[in-house]
C-alpha cells in the first residue's frame, strides 16, 4: 500500500506496556479470582488475607494490583516497555489505515444523510479490559459496542503471517477494516437487530446469524477496499491477494481443518474461507453498501 505520506487518525488510545485494569464488576481481576478462591475453607482463608494486605497497601499509596495480575509488559525495574522502530511503524501504519477508513465511511453515511461516528482504537500488549469484559491478545483484533473501541495486540500481525501464512500490508488493512465493519454494523443497528433476533433461538440459529453478521463484516472491508483504490490509488500490486490469503486464512473450515478436527458448518461462526472471499469481493468490487445484505441473501 502506498500509505506513508498519509494522515494518521487521532483517535487512538496506546495501552501498550500498561497494566490491565480490573472491573469493580468483578468479572476480572482480582475479584474475578473470587468464586475459585472461596470454593474451600483453605481458599476463604487465602482470600481474607489477601484482601487484608492489599487493602492495607492501598492505604499507604502502595498498589498491590500488578502483583494479582502479573507484569503486564513492564520489566522487574519498573521500566515500561520499550517500544522498537518496526513496532511503532506498524502502530503508524494502522492509524493511517484506521483514518482512511474515516474518510471512507464519512462518504458513505453522508450520502445516506447520516453523520458517521468514528471509533476509538486500542492498542495493547498482553491483555486489556473494555466495556466487553477482560480479553487477552489470543483472542484477536476484536471490536467492543459498548464502548464503541477497536482492540488490537500489534502482535496478531506477526501470527497472522507465521502461522496463518497471511503476511502483507493489506492483509493487515483488511482485518482492521473488518473491525471497522462491525462499528458501522453498530452505528446502523444491526448488531442490535442480530443480538434481538437471536433471543431464545438455539446455537445453530444464533451460529448462523452470527455468520451473517461477520460475513457483512467483511463486505464492509471491501467497500472500504474499493474507496482505497478506486478514489485514492492506494493499492499496489498483488494487495487484493493478500487480503484475499488472510480471508482465506481465518475461515471457519480451515481453522477446524488445522486444529485437526472435523469440518462442522453448523458450528461455524465467522464463515468459511470460500464466503469470507466471496463478500470481501463484492464489496470491493462493488463499492455500493447495498450488495452487503447478508441477512437478505438467501445463500451465503
């Protein structure tokens, strides 16, 4: 992609090297340790001490928390982690993807008389907490409606192409555009539309709505693509492909096939690698909103 010269979006918030906070709801942290921890009399006792200590340490301005929740990329001086050029360029490389996105989807909802909300990116290392809950980076880029934030550990990159076999630039655009899509998903009320349709269905039903959702997804990705390409010739050759290897890469079939289980389409969630292609391309190819209508689609 020819993106160096571009603007980077300020909507960024950089939690890399910072401990992840926990939830006074308890759900993480150290008061999401409390239904292992009371399990035994031996663990009501470990509880009541700890608590002890580390309320008393708050007391004297001494925080404990890091302690509960391990080093959370800060080494043993209390140094926080030190970022390297090739990292700060690939967190460059992303805000300018990000604000591309921005220019992308503010046409799009204006000229359906709507004004687009752009979301906050996070940027993490190891673990981070949002208003969906406590997440570590295994699971991925992921999107939170809560509060309306991207979430990513720079280092899904680097798995992406090592163990997914998906490297390049636009491969890497593509799965923070797919992000984008499910904030647009949420801007426009279709997440909320899916989550209400999915109320007391079974997990087949909620399985396959699911997919729908995600497939969209990607189908916003590629009219992102389209707007990148067509109106600021931003792609350079053999970027469509690695969008199309990383598409493929993460399907549903052959995330079952490499971790040597059966392909079950019933319990697929995000789409096989066939449709995450298939709708990556009609939006790219498109660069009209309207071909995205998963849910109307009779087959996927």
């Amino acid at each position: 992609m020819r993106w160096k010269g571009g603007r980077r979006s300020s909507n960024v918030e950089d939690r890399r090297g910072q401990n992840a906070s926990y939830s006074s709801a308890g759900s993480s942290g150290v008061l999401g340790f409390l239904p292992l921890l009371i399990r035994t009399k031996a663990g009501r006792t470990i509880l009541v001490i700890g608590l002890v200590v580390f309320f008393a340490a708050k007391m004297f301005g001494i925080d404990l928390l890091p302690l509960f929740l391990g080093g959370g990329g800060q080494d043993m001086s209390g140094e926080p982690r030190k970022i390297s050029p090739q990292e700060q360029e690939l967190a460059d490389f992303v805000l300018f993807v990000l604000a591309d996105t921005e220019d992308s989807w503010h046409a799009v909802f204006s000229a359906q008389g709507r004004a687009y909300k752009e979301p906050t990116l996070v940027l993490f290392t190891g673990r981070v907490n949002s208003a969906c809950g406590m997440a570590s980076a295994a699971v991925g880029p992921f999107y939170c409606p809560g509060d309306q934030k991207l979430y990513i550990d720079l280092s899904f990159f680097q798995d992406l192409a090592n163990r997914h076999d998906a490297p390049g630039d636009f491969a890497q655009a593509y799965v923070i555009a797919h992000e984008v899509g499910h904030h647009v998903q949420n801007l426009l009320g279709i997440s909320d539309q899916v989550r209400q349709t999915g109320r007391g269905q079974g997990k087949t039903q909620v399985n396959e709505l699911s997919v729908r959702q995600e497939l969209q997804a990607d189908c916003f990705a590629g009219l992102w693509g389209h707007a990148a390409n067509v109106d600021r010739q931003l792609l350079e050759p053999g970027d469509l492909e690695e969008a199309l290897t990383a598409a493929t890469a993460i399907g549903d079939d052959r995330l079952q096939r490499e971790a040597g289980q059966s392909v079950v389409p019933d319990s697929f969630t995000h789409g096989s690698s066939a449709q995450r292609v298939e709708w990556f391309r009609k939006g790219f190819e498109s660069g009209d909103i309207g071909v995205c209508d998963t849910f109307a689609a009779k087959a996927l």
